[in-house]
C-alpha cells in the first residue's frame, strides 16, 4: 500500500481525527487500529519537569487517550530554561494546572486529569488506578522507587527515565518480563540532591520524546520497544548506547512476580 492511500474511516476515529493524525498514519505498518489503540490508552505521567513536560506534550498531540499529570508544586522561574507546557506571566501557579491548560490547548480531544501531589504510599495506588502505562519522570529517587513498586504490584508497564547534566539513561519495566527498577538500582545514591543537578532543557525534552516514542510503541503494539535493555547517552559527545539488563531473581521488589501481565502488554501483544 502506498504510504499516501486514502485511509478508511473506522467507527470509532471521526474524520477530522483521520486528518489530525494523516501524518502520523503515513508510517508504513501504523494503521488506525493503532490510532485508536492510541485513543483508549491513558498514560500517567509523574512529574511535569523537562522530561515529562516534553513526554506528555507528544503524547497529546500524537492523539493519546487521557493523560493524568502527577506534579506537586508551582512554577519558579528556574524552571523556565526547560519548561514548553507553561508560560512565564504564570510563575507562581501550579504546574500540573498550566500543563493541562496547554495540552487541551494543543488537542482538545485529549482528556487531561490534573493531580497536585507527589507520587507516595499513600496516592500511588489511586494515580495508577485505570492507567495503561506510567512515565517515571521525578526528579528523586523516593517517587521513583514508589511508582516502581505500585507498578510491579499492579502489573503495569513503567518507562524509566532520568537525565542528570548532558547525560541521560531509559529502560522500560514490563513487570514479570523485564527488570524493575530496583533489580537495576538497589540502592540510591548518597551524592543526590533533588535540586542539585545541572538540566539542559533540550537534552531533558529529547529524553521525554524518547519516553513518549516509547509509550507510544508499547500502547499501539507498532514499533519495537525496548526490552530488558537501557539506553544511555551523553550528550557532550553524543555518545548513545543500548545494554542488555537482567531481571534480580531475589528482588524484594519484583522477584516474586509471577502473575499474569494485566494492561496493554495483554492487549496488544507487543512484548509476548
Ligand atoms: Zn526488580
């Protein structure tokens, strides 16, 4: 088929819809199956910074179903050198208002939940509950590892991404298929400071379209995402490489995880 045929209208993607996402359906093998694979995935995004910011913001404009943004805390103007979704006469509001603001702004047809909290024992459960896929885009190891464990738990696929200076690392956790975070990174690291780390707004935006080209595949079943594997690169040379990562067998978080796979690894077959 050539990449320019006309595309059937199918009952659930209106015609305007189709136009919306031509582009997008251009690709070889992305068929409207998968837009509306697209349309009924709802994807958490955990921190609304420079890597989910710029996640979240494909995510919309790619046609994702609902998107429910998890950031606690109002925009400062340090902020500003990486911030897309949030505007500078805003400094002072929270960040997950301004964000939904813009994504409804960039496509409407997207449903946005906004949720002025950070991710905890206590919430994980209620920002996980119906969600597809979680994006881990916090920038400290305590919410990380908290969405990790409500994800293993919940059996629903994760993608792990942190940068820290022009340096920057990805893995998707596919619980019972894939290491979990904790398999990777037992323990954190003494040195971290939440506030205490260099951010290039460019290389925290290209980490978050990678996360959303990431869901994106895992959601549609088009594509292939990463599997036991992780990306890392630094961006000072421009130096990119993938590493094969084994699951912890005894990981107190994963290691005895051996129930069925719920959420679109079922549905869509991506990783069977
Ligand atoms: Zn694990």
């Amino acid at each position: 088929m050539k990449n320019n045929a006309p595309i059937t209208p199918r009952p659930d993607l209106s015609e305007l819809e189709l136009e919306r996402y031509k582009r997008q359906l251009m690709h070889r093998g992305f068929t409207p199956e998968h837009q509306t694979r697209l349309k009924a995935a709802s994807v958490l995004v955990a921190g609304i910074g420079g890597l989910g910011g710029a996640a979240a913001t494909y995510l919309a404009v790619a046609g994702i179903g609902s998107l429910r943004l998890a950031h606690y805390g109002t925009l400062t103007v340090s902020n500003m050198n990486r911030q897309t979704l949030m505007t500078d006469e805003r400094i002072g509001e929270a960040r997950v208002l301004q964000a939904k603001d813009r994504i409804k702004e960039l496509n409407p047809h997207v449903e946005v939940e906004n949720i002025n909290e950070r991710t905890s024992d206590g919430n994980v459960c209620d920002l996980l509950n119906g969600v597809d896929i979680a994006l881990s885009a916090r920038p400290n190891f305590e919410e990380r590892r908290t969405l990790n464990k409500g994800c293993v738990k919940g059996h629903i696929p994760m993608i792990e991404a942190a940068m820290n200076g022009m340096e920057g690392y990805l893995f998707n956790i596919i619980p019972n298929v894939t290491p979990c975070l904790h398999c990777l990174y037992p323990e954190d690291d003494p040195e971290w400071e939440e506030m205490g780390f260099p951010v290039l707004g460019a290389v925290s935006g290209m980490l978050g379209c990678i996360m959303a080209i990431e869901a994106i595949k895992l959601i549609t079943g088009f594509g292939k995402p990463m599997l036991s594997q992780m990306l890392v690169f630094n961006t000072f040379d421009m130096e990119y490489r993938k590493f094969r990562v084994r699951r912890n067998s005894s990981c107190p978080v994963c290691g005895n995880c051996h129930e069925k796979i719920h959420g679109v690894s079922e549905i869509k077959g991506a990783y069977a």
